[in-house]
C-alpha cells in the first residue's frame, strides 16, 4: 500500500508515523511505499527511511498536488492546514492554504480517477470549528454548520467537497472534527485554542504560561494520542457503515479551563498552578465564546472511535508521551 501523508511535518503527522513505525499494521495493510509532504520538508522516522520520500512543497500552488497523486497512492491523510488563529488574522494565506489546497487535492484525484479506475481513501482533518452559535446543549453530527470564523468557514467548505466528491465515487472520503488537541507538545503556535495546551505544558516543565480567558470556559478536548487513534481507526473503518454523512465529531471531554486547572494540580502540584498568569486578551476571547463546548458523539463511538474521559488522563498521556514519564523536578 502507498501512503501519502500531507502535513507530515506537524504534530499530527509526527505521532501517527511514529505510530505506523511502531506498528506496522497499524493502518490494517502492509505499507510498502510512503510520500511524506509539508511546508517544511518532513522526517521519516528511521525505521520507515527505506519505504519513505520526503518533500518540501506547499499543497496550495499550482502543479503540487497533482504531482502527489500522480503516484496513485491508496491512502491519504490530509492533515495540513493554517491553524485558527492565523487563518483569522491573514484572510488570503487562511483561504489558499485551508480551502485552495484541499480542493486542489480532491480535483487532483477526480482528474486522476478519470483517466483509469482509481478511488483511494482520503482521510481529512476537519475541526469543531464548523459549529457556530447558538448551540443546542449537546451538538449532534446532524446540526448545522454555521462557523463564525474564517478557519471554521474553510473547514466546513472541505468537509462539503469530501462529501461531494466521496458521493460522486471520486474517492472515499471521511472527514475527522477534531476536538481541540490537549497537550500539544513543542512550542506555543498561533491556534486561539493554544492556551489550552499552554497552562498545562509550561508549567509541567517549570515555565510560566498565559491565561487569556475566565476559568469558567468550557471547551471539547482529546489528546494527541486519541488523535491519531481517530485516523488510524478512520484508515481501516469500512465507509459503508458511515454512510452518506462522510463527517464525524470525534469523541472527547468536555472541560472547563478551571478544570484543567484543577487537574494540573492534583497531577503536578500547586507549584505548576502558580506557574499560571491571567492576561485576558479581548481578541481570544470572543473566537472562544463562538465554539462548541460539548458534543453527543454517539455515532462515532459506535463506528468504533475513543478519547480519553478525564482531564487526568490527558495530562498523564503528556507526560509519558512528552517527558518520558515523569515531571522534571
């Protein structure tokens, strides 16, 4: 099976081929060739080094996705995108990058499709930010979309192609709404959703970080690890059961941040809380009071998808996965 892995070089894209590298039938075939792309020229882990070519290429400008699919390959992860924040902040790089570049891929596979039978699977990273106000108290796979961002706007636009083209027998497609992922490892990014992971990660590692918001915000969360358990499950789900609704929210935790708070102490101690400082930021908190802060997953955990259900276990997951077990003293 040939692996094509756009956005690679993300947090995302890292850990799933961590995982496929741990696991080699993780994605349920034997995987013989695998094209890892990104902005930044992606890593392959070592023991995948001999299957993997790696690119440096930006998924939005002419000529680059259909180059991808020129090599036919069966599956394909389209993790890459312009996070909230920076979408909102710079309209056009938002608008190439979430909306051009997915539709380039998806008219790259028809036009491919069309010269002789080809129909791989196309995994693709949606986001709760579909959603927009007012919501029911538990939002359900079957409300509407109607985001109040520009990123969410981009996503729900994808996540209608994905449909469409999976309908038309272009590809079969799936859509994942993940929830906000909680704790990203590496360094602060421009997400509105960044200081999520902020409050909890620098203070696990004895750094000051910033709370933009009241504690009584709520939000959805999972781990990095449930995400990638999303894709991989989502890579060997059979589509048929799905159906014609090609998008799923994934399951999480709903949390307030004052519960996150509260988690960081019981795992790390007061000294991690005090590391937290309240700055409110007027601009963070309105993109934050128009997201969804619980869902009624009931479909994807019948199709077989998992998250975590305490806050705990999200921190926990960190630290093992990041720290290597154990909080630096």
């Amino acid at each position: 099976m040939h692996v094509l892995v756009i956005g690679a070089a993300g947090m995302v894209g890292r850990k799933l081929l961590d995982r496929i590298a741990s696991e080699p039938d993780a994605l349920g075939r034997e995987i013989d060739k695998l094209t890892l792309v990104d902005v930044v020229e992606p890593v392959a882990p070592p023991s995948l080094a001999t299957l993997s070519r790696t690119r440096a290429a930006d998924l939005s400008d002419p000529g680059v996705a259909g180059s991808l699919i020129a090599g036919r390959p069966d599956m394909i992860f389209h993790l890459a995108a312009i996070v909230s924040g920076e979408a909102e902040a710079d309209f056009e790089k938002g608008y190439k990058v979430n909306l051009d570049g997915t539709r380039a891929l998806f008219e790259a596979i028809r036009l491919e499709s069309n010269k002789a039978p080809y129909r791989p699977r196309v995994v693709f990273a949606s986001s709760i930010a579909v959603f927009g106000t007012p919501f029911p108290e538990k939002i359900g796979d079957e409300f509407f979309t109607t985001p109040l961002t520009s990123y969410g706007t981009q996503k729900a636009i994808s996540e209608l192609l994905l449909s469409d083209y999976s309908r038309r027998g272009f590809f079969d497609g799936i859509g994942i709404r993940l929830p906000t992922i909680c704790i990203r490892p590496g360094k602060p990014n421009k997400a509105a959703s960044g200081f999520f992971s902020n409050i909890l990660r620098e203070p696990l590692v004895g750094e000051e970080a910033i709370l933009p918001v009241d504690e009584s915000v709520r939000h959805w969360f999972a781990s990095p690890r449930s995400a990638v358990g999303f894709f991989v499950h989502a890579a060997k789900l059979d589509l048929d059961q799905v159906g014609a609704r090609r998008n799923l929210s994934m399951p999480g935790l709903s949390a307030l941040v004052g519960e996150e708070i509260a988690a960081l102490k019981r795992v790390a101690g007061e000294k991690a809380v005090k590391l937290i400082r309240r700055e409110p930021d007027a601009t963070i908190q309105k993109i934050v009071a128009g997201w969804a802060t619980d869902f009624d997953t009931t479909r994807a955990t019948k199709l077989g998808f998992k998250a975590e259900t305490a806050f705990d276990e999200i921190i926990r997951a960190h630290i093992e996965d990041e720290l290597g077990g154990n909080i630096p003293a």
